[in-house]
C-alpha cells in the first residue's frame, strides 16, 4: 500500500463519537440552537444506563414482573420500571424536553421546564417479554417541537402534531450490540456502543433498507386470525421461500429487516382490532426512519406518518420494512 495515502474507510466518518457527529451535524437540524443535538445526547446517555441495567439483569434482582400494570393492562417488568425513570430523570435534568409520554405512564408527564422546546413520546423499553429470557428489546424515542408558547405548559396539542411532524426519532437496540439509531430527516446513522470506552461510534454512516426483500415477521400463532388479504400475502412468501423471522421485539425485527430487506406485520386481531402497537411512540419513530431509509410503513391503507393522532396510547396495525413488499401488500388490500 502507498505509505502516503490513508486506507480509504479512515476517510470516512465511521468512528467518529456520537457526540461529535451530532455537533458535527447540528447546522442540518431545523431549528439549529443546540439544544435537540443535547437532547439526542441526553437521550444516548439514559440509553447507556439502561444498557447497564440490562447488562445486570441476570445477575441482580431486577428480572421479573413488579406487580404493578402498565396503562395497557399488561404486567410490567421492573426493568420497565426502572427503563421509564431513568428516562424521564434524563429529560428532566437535561432541560430541553416540557414535557414526555411514556408506554408505562398513562398522561402526559410534566418535566417542571415550561421553557423546554421539546416534547418527546418514548417506549422505554420495548419487547418487555423478552427481558427474563435474555433475548434483544430495545427503547423507542419521537422527538417534537412544541406548538404551544414556550413559558406555559405543554398541552396534548403539543403531542397531536402528526407523525410527519416529528424532528427527529429514533431507537436503541440492546441486542448482541448496543445500538442507537436515529433520523433528523437527513437520512438514518447508526451507532454502535463500545462497552469498555463507554460510548457510542458511528458504525453506519447511511442506514438503507433494501429495496424488496425475502424476510417476513410476524407472530405465526395469530396467522388464522389475520385479515384475509394479509394470509393470502403471507401465503405467497411461503410459496415463494421467503425466510420467516419473528423475535417478538419489534425494535430488534425492524432492526434485522432495514438491514437484511424484510417487512415486519403486526395486523388487525379479534383480540387486537385496531393492532396491537402504539401509534406515537413504537409506529410513528420507526415509520419516520423506515421512510428516511427508503423504506416503507403503512397500517393497510396508508403511510403510518399521515394517521391522525387522536390520543395518546392509540393503537394502529403495522406493516413496515421494505418498499416493495410494503407495496406490494398494500396492493392486495
Ligand atoms: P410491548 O410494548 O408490551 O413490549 O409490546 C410490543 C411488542 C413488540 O416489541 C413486539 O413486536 C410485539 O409486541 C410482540 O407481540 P406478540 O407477542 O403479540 O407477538
Ligand atoms: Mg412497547
């Protein structure tokens, strides 16, 4: 090799901190005041927490269901538990953020910092069944500019924008990686965190999801109760060979699909009629940075990003990853 002349991926901004790239960036953010690049990073940090508490949880005793309920009904683990606060601690103390919904709080929480800028709807921690078994979750985060006056109180209005109104979104995936993965729509970075440094590297300069692809995820147990349409489909990838792949977090199989061409299918269930998955804080995020990486989202008749938001813990049936798949489902429909 030409002593002169540097390898060519040393060119590149892969490597580079998390906080770096995002000061790096901060000129292309719509609203170029530094404070949503300290919340991106304030977010990373709680991520990094959480990593810690994950990383633990075979070895203390936070495994396991704490007894109470989400707003959903359904058993919290206390990694939830300790997932939620340690977000909304993060926000709180960060400053930019009025006010957050969660996955695990029923209203809206106030962070006491009318003056923050920014709302965020956030699933702390994602595919919670999965945390006993030792199997990938992940956080999801929907980041918006509040609409009401900043020095007053946030109000739902803040939170019924709309998915395209999102600034910027993104997850952390605590899988066999820690990765955080986020869009200001400039397109998806994904970064990749090094335990013994303690921070997390642009591993993946432009996330792209391919074009079409031959993974279909979904859970198989409900197929008899999906809508004929989406049997029909599913049916086709069957004859066809396509690869069935179900985690059971939705983080981890969105994941999986952007990277390897796959769609992800929570439809319509008798004990799920609306689906199963929450529109601002699980569908919203993850359509933002399917359609910033090319992909596609939508719940059967149209993008997830232009659904309505009528309150806080709606629920919409998914069909993400893929363009061409996406498409060619909608088509059925
Ligand atoms: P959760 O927010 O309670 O963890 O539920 C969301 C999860 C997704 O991560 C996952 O894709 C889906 O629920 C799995 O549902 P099911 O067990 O019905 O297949
Ligand atoms: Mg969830």
């Amino acid at each position: 090799m030409n002593q002169t002349t540097p390898p060519q991926n040393l060119a590149l901004p892969v490597g580079v901190t998390l906080d770096r790239y995002i000061i790096r960036k901060q000129s292309a953010f719509p609203f170029a005041t530094g404070e949503l690049s300290q919340l991106l990073r304030d977010i990373a940090l709680a991520g990094k927490i959480i990593n810690r508490e994950i990383n633990r949880a075979g070895l203390i005793d936070v495994v396991g269901g704490f007894g109470a309920q989400n707003v959903q009904g359904e058993n919290q683990q206390k990694l939830d538990v300790i997932a939620n606060i340690r977000f909304i601690r993060a926000l709180k103390n960060g400053g930019e953020v009025c006010a957050l919904i969660s996955e695990e709080d029923e209203e809206i929480i106030f962070t006491g910092n009318d003056h923050g800028k920014y709302v965020v709807a956030m699933d702390p921690l994602d595919g919670s069944s999965n945390i006993d078994v030792n199997v990938s979750i992940g956080t999801i985060f929907s980041i918006y500019r509040r609409i009401t006056p900043t020095g007053t109180r946030a109000t739902l209005d803040d939170f019924m924008q709309g998915g395209r109104k999102q600034v910027a979104a993104g997850y952390i995936l605590y899988g066999s990686s820690t990765m955080l993965v986020y869009t200001t729509g400039h397109g998806v970075s994904g970064f990749t965190y090094d335990h013994s440094l303690g921070e997390f590297f642009l591993s993946h300069a432009e996330l792209t999801s391919p074009d079409n692809g031959t993974i279909y995820s979904c859970n198989d147990g409900n197929f008899n109760q999906y809508p004929e349409t989406v049997r029909d489909y599913l049916a086709t990838c069957r004859e066809r060979g396509y690869t069935g792949r179900y985690i059971g977090s939705l983080v981890a199989d969105f994941h999986r699909n952007l990277i390897k061409g796959g769609m992800y299918l929570y439809p319509p269930i008798p004990k799920a009629p609306s689906g199963k998955l929450r529109l601002l804080y699980e569908c919203y995020p993850l359509a933002f940075i399917a359609e910033q990486a090319g992909g596609s989202a939508c719940d059967g008749y149209r993008s997830i990003l232009d659904i309505e938001p009528t309150h806080l813990h709606q629920r919409t049936p998914l069909y993400i990853g893929a363009k061409g798949m996406v498409e060619e489902l909608l088509s059925r429909f």
